[in-house]
C-alpha cells in the first residue's frame, strides 16, 4: 500500500543463527569512513560518531593480523542502556552499550574485541557452547595482539594482567570452589549456558593461546598459524577437538613440544589455568606503586599523595590502581577513601570501568555514602559486567544495605533483560526461594 516501504537485505556470508539480529528503532547514522557508519538514537549519535571515529584504524589493523575483512560494512548501532553485554558481534552491524560512550575514547577495547570477532566467532565459530572459548578466547587473544601493534607490546601486556586478574576474581567470587563451569570446556549437559557464562572461556582461553605461542616459538611461528587456521576453518563451525587436532598436525616438527602439553588440565579442570605468563608490567607499576603510597599511609600524617598522581595515568592504568585497592587482604579505611576522593574527584567520574572499581571499594569499606551512588549506577545501565559486582558486594553487606539491595533490584528488574534479571536473582540468592 502507499503507507508501507519494503526493504531488501542481503547476507551473502553464511553465518551462524545465533548471530542473527534485527534492530528497530527512530536511529541517525554517521559516516566514520567508507565501509564504517555508527547508528543511534539522534540524541546520542554524535557523542557515537566522536567515540568511535578510529574505528576504521583498528579494522586495518585487524585485517594485517587475520587477513581480509570479508564482511563488506562494518557498522556499529548504540543500544538502550538495558542492553545486557558490552557488545554483541552481529555481523556487519555490531551492537555496543551506551556505557562506552565516555566521552574520551577511553572504553573503545571493546570496539576492537568485537572487530576481531569478524574472524574469530563470526567467520570461524564454535559448534557448541562447551567450546564457546574458541569464540571469545581467541577473540581477546586477536584484541590484546591488535592492541600490541597499534599502542606496543607493553599495553598488550597490560591488558592482560588486567584479564588475568578479571579471571581470579570470576573464579574466587562468581563459582564455588572447583565448579566444573571453571573448566575452560565445561560440561554442559543440562545446564543452561547461560549459568556458565563468565570470564572463563574469554581469559582462560586467552591464557591457553598465549602460553601455546611462548611454548612454540612466539609470534613469528604462531601467527602464522592463526591465519592458516582462520583461513581452514572459514565459513565453518567447529569443536575443541578439530582445534587440537589442527594444532598438531601444523606442528607436525615440533612434537616433542607438543607433546608437554597437558590437554586434560587445559581444557577440563576447573580453577586457574596451570601455567601463569610472565608479564611485562612496565604499565602496571606505576599503578602498584601508587597503590603501595596509599597503603603505608598512617592516619594523622601528610596524605603522600597529590591529584597529578592519578592524572597522570591513562584510564585503564586508573583501573589497575583501583583493582590493586580492591585485592588487598583488608578493606580500605573510610580516611583514606574520603581523602582519595577529594584528591581524584572519583565522584565525577564518567568511565564506567572505573565507576565498577570505585564503588566495589567503598562498598567492600562499608562507606555509606556509596550506597545510593551504586544503586544509581545498577539503575543508569544494564550491563552484566557492571550490575552483578556491584549488587554481589552489596549482597555482602548483612543487615538494612543487602535488604535495600535486594529492594531495589525487585522494584527495578522489569527494566532489565531477562538474562540480566536472572544472573542477578542468582547473585542475590532470590532464586532459591
């Protein structure tokens, strides 16, 4: 009828089903460069179209790593903040959260993880959710490497401390002790997989392809490999064994190697993978020192710190700082969280990954004035990696706070998406009543 439009699309890769999405809503666009464009409602598409305006630099740099990018368009669209996940990797069209719109090009890592899904998830894919780390495991081995050539090799070991410590906090705090849902191939018979979804299969996996190209002969040898591997398994989906198997037969001159690989403790026993990377942690020393300043300091003597100490760091370095707060054996005193937040003005903070770390401190400290900050910051977005932290610490604290909590998130789950309602009823142990 005259009322109606009819649109046509085209998908000439074959993909995966669980890759198929379809977005409606009243949503601009803006040109990033010839085959990138970012989509968002009017009134946030120019903050979209400035936060990710090196889109096209990273896509480049994907391309010499994996080979050519055979998605044609690649194009990001904003969703609501309810939207569960820091990204979803919809062929030409990935899905972000708002909460990466920082204002300062700072939360753009995830950008480049969902790039290089375009080879590690949407070309090659696994078969099954118990081999989902041939997905996200190689994706942040393909991220952190694309890191490494655009920033040098010493950012690409920072992030991964970061993600080596993401991953002792997931097995510490998300499962209990030993859960076989640890095992970087979990058995998932009758489970569902969204229980098991965690930071495993992304730094275990990491872990397992980083400790795989020290053990054969490092990046000259092993990203070789990758692309042989991209390229053998292109178009197709596949499983933790093919993988084995087509590691073996590439190194077929280096067996001895090979064979000191402990597939079992790889691959199926829970916890903590068994071999720890040497990382270079240039970048993260600062961080540690800064942390070490606020630790020896004793109450009624000079603050020895000043604001230039945490300005002076780039934002994710701020995260590791924080992180290294929050790890120590005993909480933080209240003096010391006032005076940092006078000094840094850790309220006004916009990053939403420095956000996490500050309230998770305070909170751990029992500081009341973190209370209504956090249960706003579970109120502004709906991102998972944000929302269960923050009310698993304030589940932690017995008594009015935990009841709040739980108060808040009952009055406030119709605005979150089912799988984010249910991970928080299990953190707040509302599913077992």
């Amino acid at each position: 009828t005259g009322d109606s439009k009819l649109c046509r699309f085209e998908q000439t890769m074959p993909i995966s089903s669980y890759l198929l999405a379809i977005v409606v809503g009243r949503l601009e666009s803006r040109t990033l460069a010839d085959n990138v464009h970012v989509w968002a409602e009017p009134s946030v598409v120019d903050k979209a179209a400035y936060e990710f305006a090196e889109t096209e630099k990273y896509l480049k740099a994907a391309e010499e790593l994996c080979g050519e990018y055979l998605w044609k368009v690649y194009d990001l669209v904003i969703l609501p903040p309810s939207f569960p996940y820091g990204g979803m990797e919809n062929p030409c069209l990935t899905f972000v959260t708002p909460t990466l719109l920082a204002g300062d090009r700072s939360a753009v890592d995830v950008v480049i993880h969902e790039i290089s899904h375009s080879w590690t998830g949407n070309l090659v894919s696994c078969s099954s959710w118990a081999d989902f780390w041939l997905n996200e495991g190689f994706t942040m081995f393909v991220q952190r490497k694309i890191l490494g050539r655009l920033h040098g090799d010493e950012t690409r070991h920072f992030s991964a401390i970061d993600g080596w410590k993401s991953l002792q906090d997931c097995i510490t705090n998300a499962f209990p002790a030993g859960s076989p849902l640890t095992a970087l191939v979990p058995d998932l018979t009758e489970v569902d997989p969204d229980d098991a979804f965690s930071s495993v299969p992304y730094e275990k996996g990491h872990t397992f392809l980083w400790y795989l190209e020290e053990l054969l002969g490092g990046p000259a040898v092993f990203e070789p490999f990758l692309r042989a591997y991209l390229s053998k398994f292109s178009k197709c989906s596949l499983t933790t064994s093919q993988f084995q198997d087509f590691l073996t037969q590439y190194f077929t001159d280096q067996k001895t190697k090979l064979d000191t690989i402990d597939w079992d403790a790889w691959l199926h026993a829970p916890g903590m993978p068994p071999y720890t990377p040497k990382f270079n942690d240039e970048l993260a020393h600062v961080c540690s020192e800064l942390q070490q300043k606020w630790e020896s300091w004793q109450e009624g003597s000079d603050c020895p710190s000043s604001s230039s100490d945490l300005f002076s760091l780039s934002c994710q370095q701020t995260v590791e700082f924080l992180e290294q707060v929050y790890l120590q054996e005993k909480p933080t005193p209240l003096f010391k969280l006032e005076k940092m937040a006078q000094l840094y003005s850790m309220w006004d903070k916009k990053n939403c990954e420095v956000r996490l770390r500050w309230l998770r401190i305070c909170i751990r400290s029992r500081w009341e004035a973190a209370v209504e900050p956090a249960l706003s910051f579970v109120t502004e977005q709906g991102r998972m990696k944000f929302l269960r932290p923050i009310y698993r610490e304030l589940y932690k604290w017995e008594g009015a706070v935990r009841e709040r909590a739980i108060k808040h998130f009952l009055d406030t789950e119709s605005s979150m998406m089912h799988v984010a309602v249910q991970m928080v009823r299990h953190d707040l142990c509302l599913d077992k009543q």
